[in-house]
C-alpha cells in the first residue's frame, strides 16, 4: 500500500482525504459555513467595499473562499488576501498586489492610495 493513498485505499475513498491545499468539493458545510457564506455573498451582490470573515486555524475559511471564487461571475472583480503583514503602507500593497494593479516601487503612500481610489473608481464605472 502506497503512503501516499493509505486512507484512501483503506477505506474505499477515490481521493486522497488529506491535503495542504484547500478543496472545495470536500467544504462541509456546518450552519457557522452557510452563515459565513452567506455574508460573502452579500457581500459581493451588494458590491461592499470589504467583506471579513474570521475563525480558527483549520475551520474551513479558505476552504468557503475557495468555493466562493468558483461560483463568483467572472465579470466581478476580487482581490484576495490573506496573512497580510505589515504597516498601512504594506497592506495598501498588498490590496493592490491583490487586483493586480501595478504601481512603481518608489511611490509614495499617497500616490499608492491614489493609483487605488482610481482603480476602485474605474471599476464601479465599468
């Protein structure tokens, strides 16, 4: 018996049951994840700023975005962040980094946040 598909084989799984990548077709789905689902989808069909959700290590969060993502219209902007560290300046970079905005190493805060607001403004234009 490989390692690799120990719980698989042994007890009839066609999948590997343990990985250290989220998968969303195994999200369980407790009535704390049809809660916090919920709250991200809203979040998303009434187009709010910023959409939070918090919980333990290994309670599914990344798992439910993970989900989200896959059934989130592809004409709707998300940046994604997670385990952003740093001051205001670096999470301004890491917000960016997210929508894929590109700025040139040596702007300031100001003209960061500006290159932002535009992009935001751009967006909700479109």
């Amino acid at each position: 018996m490989r390692p690799e598909t120990l719980y698989a084989d042994h007890f009839g799984l066609s999948e590997r049951p343990f990985t250290l990548l989220p998968d969303p077709a195994f999200l369980y789905w407790s009535k704390a994840h049809r809660n916090a689902y919920t709250i991200l989808d809203y979040g998303i069909f009434s187009r709010a700023p910023i959409t939070v959700i918090t919980g333990e290590i290994g309670s599914g969060k990344t798992t439910l975005v993970q989900h989200l993502l896959q059934n989130t219209d592809d004409t709707i902007t998300v940046g994604l962040i997670s385990n952003a560290q740093g001051g205001r300046g670096e999470l301004l970079q890491w917000v960016l980094n997210a929508l894929s905005v590109e700025v040139s190493n040596d702007a300031s805060y100001v003209q960061k946040f500006q290159i932002l607001q535009d992009f935001l403004i751009a967006e909700y234009a479109a």
